[in-house]
C-alpha cells in the first residue's frame, strides 16, 4: 500500500512538471500569436510545446524518450484512427444538409480548388471531378502534412500524458481530466479569435473531451501513439478543410457549422458516449 501511495504521488509531480513546463512554453507562442501574427510557424511551434515538454520532463526524471510507445500498433487501429474522424464530420454535415443549416455546394469554393489544382482550361470543367480530387488529396497528403504537427501535440498528450494519468485514475478520469486539459490549452485562441466566445467555448470543450474518450480508447488499445497523431490529423483537416470550404453558410445557422459548431459538439459527444461505454464494458 505504501508503494503504490508512494508511487502515486510521484505520478502526480511528474504530471504537474510536464503541465507546468507545456504552460509556460506555450504563453511565449500564444503572445506571438495573439500580439505579432497568427503565423502558421508560430502555430506548428505552439503544437509542438507538449512534445518538447515531455522531453525536458522526461529529462528532469531521469527517464528515456525510447520509453514512450513509439512502436506502430496493430494497423486495425491505424485504420479506425482515419475511419471514425471521417465518420463523424460526414454525419455531421449530413445533418446539417439535410435540416437546411447549410447547402451544396460553394461553387465559388469549387472553382477555388479546380484553379489550385490546375484543371481550369482543360476542356469543360467537371465541379465533381474538382470535388473529388481535391478530397482525395487532403484526405492523402494532406492528412500526411497535418501529422507533422499533431504529432508534437499527440507526443505529449496521448503519448505521455495519459499514461501518468493512467497510474491515478480509470480510463474514465483518464479520458475526462486530459480532455479538459487538452481542451483548455486552446482557450486563448478561442477567446481571441471566437466570435460567440461563451457558446464556442462550450462546444468546443465538448468536442475535445468527447475526442478525449475516442483517443484514449485508441491508444489504449493499440499501446501506440500512432492511431492519436493520424485520428488528430485526420479530423483537422476534414472538419477544417473539407466539409466546411464546401459547403454554403445560410444565415442565421452559423453556430451550427465548423469545428466550433453545434451540430459538430453533439455528433462527436454521442461517439465519446459510445467509447466511454465500451472501454467501461472491456474493463480497459
């Protein structure tokens, strides 16, 4: 019993370092962001902080970054991890079609894709072929693109973070503190840039602490922090990129659309649902 309060308590300093560390490192990018430019730089050097703080906290500890799970896991996970982001942003914007908070399709968004892919002038353009092989491609490389960036977030939330939680709470206490964790190292973006910032903060709390449940699962699960850096990749880029470009904002519904979107909070919390429940029921 000793050992285990013992060992406990040493958890929760490590946590409290690597939190400490990830806080400070990212104020320097956020005042960069906010004060100076929004920079896309500054923004990949905000999401790798939780890397670089594992490192340094790993250091402090005497511990090997070889330690973390750097291994692939099994490739069954790998495809859930791209399936189930893709799922939910597509049941997402269905519902959104389908009750009249946003149309099909933006053709000036459609014609913006055709220009960049360079299929403009080559006989008559075909918008579906524009549609399809421009989501091919940030489906592909630009999911591809998006990891080089999650993945310094993923290093440190999903790859270490969790697994010191892991040491003091369930999967459910891991899954909600580390989403709220997650969800609150974001709010100086939000506050700064958000519009209704009580309502966008509200869903995107619940986005991530859902998204929380889905990942810990995952990487539970594969004992790899793969599946985390393709799931955060893959659903940046088709929540951010793909759906919402395509699709015509009505007024008055503009809190319904986006990442920040109504409709977006009560698909992924209905999938977090799902998760929680079944990492309960496998006793994970």
């Amino acid at each position: 019993m000793f050992k285990k309060t013992t060992e406990q308590k040493e958890a929760w300093k490590t946590i409290f370092i690597f939190l400490a560390i990830v806080t400070i490192m990212s104020a320097v990018f956020y005042y960069a962001i906010v004060n100076l430019y929004p920079s896309s730089i500054y923004i990949g050097g905000l999401m790798w902080c939780p890397a670089v703080a594992v490192i340094i906290t790993l250091k402090l500890k005497g511990r090997s970054v070889s330690s973390l799970n750097w291994n692939w896991g099994n490739w069954k996970y790998t495809r859930l991890s791209y399936f189930i982001p893709v799922l939910y942003t597509l049941i997402t914007y269905i519902l959104i079609w389908i009750f009249g908070l946003g149309a099909l399709p933006n053709q000036e968004m459609v014609l913006d894709w055709a220009k960049e892919l360079g299929l403009v002038g080559i006989g008559t353009l075909n918008p579906t072929i524009a549609v399809i092989v421009a989501v091919v491609l940030l489906g592909t490389v630009g999911v591809i693109r998006a990891m080089a960036t999650t993945l310094g977030e993923e290093i440190g939330w999903r790859g270490f973070f969790i697994y010191e939680l892991r040491k003091v709470l369930s999967f459910t206490g891991v899954s909600l503190f580390s989403g709220i964790i997650w969800a609150s190292w974001h709010w100086p973006l939000i506050v700064y840039y958000g519009g209704n910032i009580t309502l966008e903060l509200t869903t995107f709390f619940i986005v991530i602490i859902s998204m929380s449940f889905i990942m810990t699962y995952y990487t539970f699960k594969s004992k790899s922090l793969w599946p985390a850096v393709l799931f955060h990749a893959v659903s940046n880029v088709y929540i951010q990129k793909i759906f919402p470009p395509l699709t015509i904002k009505i007024e008055g519904t503009e809190h319904w659309l986006g990442e920040y979107g109504i409709m977006f909070a009560i698909v992924t919390f209905c999938f977090g649902m799902y998760f929680w429940r079944k990492a309960v029921k496998e006793k994970l």
